[in-house]
DNA sequence: AAAGCCAATTGACAGAGATCAAATCTGAGT
DNA sequence: ACTCAGATTTGATCTCTGTCAATTGGCTTT
C-alpha cells in the first residue's frame, strides 16, 4: 500500500477540545503552552492501508496519532514481517536517534494523526523540560512492554501467544473505551500472525480451538471474550 | 544464585579517570557537574552469577555498567527464561516508570557498576536537561534494539539467530575493544539459548553446523569468525 | 592422577507449528 | 441478486526445533 491522497485540515481544531488531550504527550502542558502547541501541529488524515511513514523515511515529522489504529513493523530483505506494535489514539511516534524511523507505519481502518514537524517541535521542547521527561516516561513505557513482546515472541506457545494478545489487546481498548467482554479486532489475522511470530494458519486455528473450547466467541470483526478466567489461565501458564 | 559479599569502595574513585567516562551517561556533563556527580555514584563489585537486582524489586538506584558483562532477563513463572538483553560497560540500568525493575539482572563473571541512589540522582537531573536528553537518547537506542530483536525473536531461523547473535556481540566487542575476529563469548549457551529463544541443544548444533562449514572455529571461551561474508549472508538472508 | 561436577556436545525421536493446497466466507462492485 | 477478489478457515503433510537421554570434555578438589 503507498500513500495516496492525504487530507491536510487548514487549522480548524485545537488542542483544547482534542479528544485525546490527557492522554499524549500534552498531557504535560499547561493552558498557556497547549495554545502556543497548537500552531506547531497539524491534523492529518489517512485512509484504510495508507501507510504514514516508513522505516528507511528520513524523520521529518513526529505524530500524535488522535483517531484509529496503525501497525508498526519491520521487513527482512526477503519479505518475512514483524509487527512490532499497533498504535492507538494516545501512543506517540517518530522518536529516534539515528534520524530514521526504525519502522514503518500504516494505517489499519481510517487514521487521523497530530503531524509536528520536526525542528519547531524540537525548539519547543528545548525549553520545557517537563515535555521531554514527558517523552521519556514513554520511551520508557514502550521500552518494558517491547521487553514484555520478547518473552512472548521468544518463549511463548502460540495458544499462550494468541491468549496473551486478546487479552492485552483488550484491556488498551478498555483504557479507551471502558469494560466490554466484546473485542473488535481492526487488524487482519496476518497482522495479528505477524505480530505473533506465528503464521496466519496457525492464528485461524488457534482461534477456532479457543472457541471450541468455550474461550471466546468468533463475531464480526473481533470476539467476545466468554471466559475471561480462562483465557487468562492460558496467558499466564 | 543469591546475592553474597558485595564491596563498596569508600569513595576512592574519580570519575575523571572512569573508563567509561565518555561512553556512559556521564558524557553530557561538564567537567565542574562531573565533580559534583562522583559524589553521588559509588562503585560497587559483584562475583560471578550474583544477581545485581531482581525484576519485582523496587528500584532504588541507577546502575551504569564500569566492568564486565551483565545478563538482564525476564522469567515466566513456570521458570521459561527470555533474555532481553546483556550489559556491557557503558550501559545504564534503572530507567522505569512502575518504580520497579521490570528485569532482573546478574553478573556474568566479575562485574563493577557505578551504582546511584535514585532519589538524590533524581533530583540532579531535575535541574539539568543534558543529562535528561541523554538518558532519553539512551532509553530511545535500546528501544530501537529491542525492535530489531523482535524481529530476529518472530521471524528468523535457528541458523539467522545465531549468525546475527556472533556478528552483533562482536560488534559491540569491536566498539569497547577494537577490532578482532576473535570473539569471547563470556556467558553460557543456555545464556545463549534464553537471549534467542532457542534451546542450549539448537544452539549447540548450530555452532557446530557453522564450524563444519568453516565460517566460525569454536574456541576455548568464545569463537573465531572465519568467515565473516558467510556469517553476514547468513544473518541477512 | 583420580574422582566428581557441571557445561557442552551428540544422538534418537517426537511434536508444535509451518507449508502446501483446497474450500468457504465476506464484501465491493456491477 | 451475481460475480469476483481477497480474507479466513480447514485439511493433509512435512520439517525444524524441542525433548529426552547418553556421552564427552574441562575444571576443581582431593
């Protein structure tokens, strides 16, 4: 999927009634700062398979993303993918040393992001240390649950892979959306294999085993989570 | 292995003739900060296999690696062991957000750390954004390796794993001590096996499979890269 | 030098998950 | 409603890596 057409708002929103003012990176400014930050970025959207930036992309931009979900992954030169993530409203992206993104990122379902460029938003941080050690709270954050992905990726059954993913998945839409035993899954069973380590085969068959036994309940774009107690059972083993 | 007898030197270093001096990070202070910084760090020893902090323990220093090589891991709680990284000279440990280790960490052969309280280096840094960013370059660099080792965890073979592991340690040995074909490799194959979510027996068979096909000789405590361009193929592919 | 111990290697076999292939389902467009 | 393409599921088989077991090797102690 390449980039096509990406629509740039001409400035209408702010940042005071933006949904996920708490939640990001703003959540370290005062009122004050939030008008001054509001200049700095831009609502951006993309459609369904867009894909935002990509790994070997000079970094021009960071992102807040507002609305939607992106899979963030890598590719090995003969085509193999690892998901190394999905980025929900809230999550910040664009965060490296090297001056490259070290994935690449697209859209799974429409997307709308908060675009800062990336020297204005470099002055800005400058002088506002609690806006960096904001950021450093979520490197940091992300650092443990990367840490977290290793030990499923490296010492984990698929049944306990594809139980400890519903489950994670879940309690994110949870801190989004509040308590619901109904999962919508977004992304396809691929993408789900991919960040599993597993193939898209043996996903479908775990998922079915799953609700053979009881577990879950396969709906329209997600599950329903029948069995809570269990599945966490098989996530912890 | 339990902590046992650890040496707390009564404050006879400098860091002005630290090893690591430039590489750790220390490197964003000045000469009149260094000073009022090696007041707060004292180094401390550990013996083989001493465990330096454990993952549930509440995090009540830094630690910047002097000496040695550490191996950090988390366990499941059948006792499955992933190994999300080891420590050379150089790096830090302590970054959390939980107030906890979200690892544990223990010594592979001696090991020196410059170990920091974290209240009174919390509230060095609070005055000093240099060293915040340097910390957050840091957090960001190791978050970048643990992506790429996602990769190798989900998606590469026994064969990759292990070529990538050979080329990727002696890198690091080359930046600490400089060029060499040889090799050490101070930790254990099941040190190995954890890190790359092998067993000791893969790992094992795989050393010898690149020995038969001369592109490494096993030697006592490490290897001989013999062929490097094979290695290198064989980790790209 | 012999004994003992632990790490590493090697062998035989098994099984979880991959691969290959086909059938079924779903949704968009006509 | 019908067609077509892509996603998902299911089945059959294979293979890479894990498991279990025995052997070898190196180092320390006596």
């Amino acid at each position: 999927m390449k980039p096509s057409v990406v629509t740039i708002e001409p400035n209408g929103h702010f940042c005071s009634d933006c949904a996920i003012r708490g939640a990001a990176v703003c959540s370290s400014l005062d009122a004050a700062e939030l008008r001054e930050f509001e200049h700095l970025g831009r609502r951006v959207h993309f459609d369904s398979g867009e894909t935002v930036f990509s790994e070997e992309d000079m970094t021009t931009s960071f992102y807040n993303v507002l609305e939607g979900v992106m899979r963030l992954y890598k590719l090995l030169p003969d085509g193999r993918r690892q998901i190394v993530g999905f980025a929900l409203p809230g999550d910040f992206l664009g965060m490296n040393i090297s001056g490259r993104h070290n994935f690449s990122a697209d859209a799974i379902g429409a997307v709308t992001v908060c675009q800062f460029a990336k020297a204005p938003f470099g002055r800005f941080i400058e002088d506002r240390p609690q806006l960096l050690r904001r950021i450093n709270e979520l490197a940091i954050r992300e650092l443990s649950q990367a840490r977290d992905h290793m030990v499923l990726l490296g010492r984990r059954s698929a049944d306990e892979k594809v139980a400890t993913f519903l489950l994670g998945w879940r309690e994110r839409q949870v801190a989004l959306k509040g308590l619901s035993d109904t999962v919508p899954l977004p992304m396809s069973r691929q993408d789900i294999a991919d960040y599993l380590g597993l193939t898209i085969e043996t996903v479908s068959r775990t998922f079915t085993k799953l609700e053979r036994h009881g577990v879950i309940e396969i709906i329209h774009g997600g599950i329903s989570l029948l069995d809570p107690a269990r599945a966490e059972a098989l996530a912890a083993a």
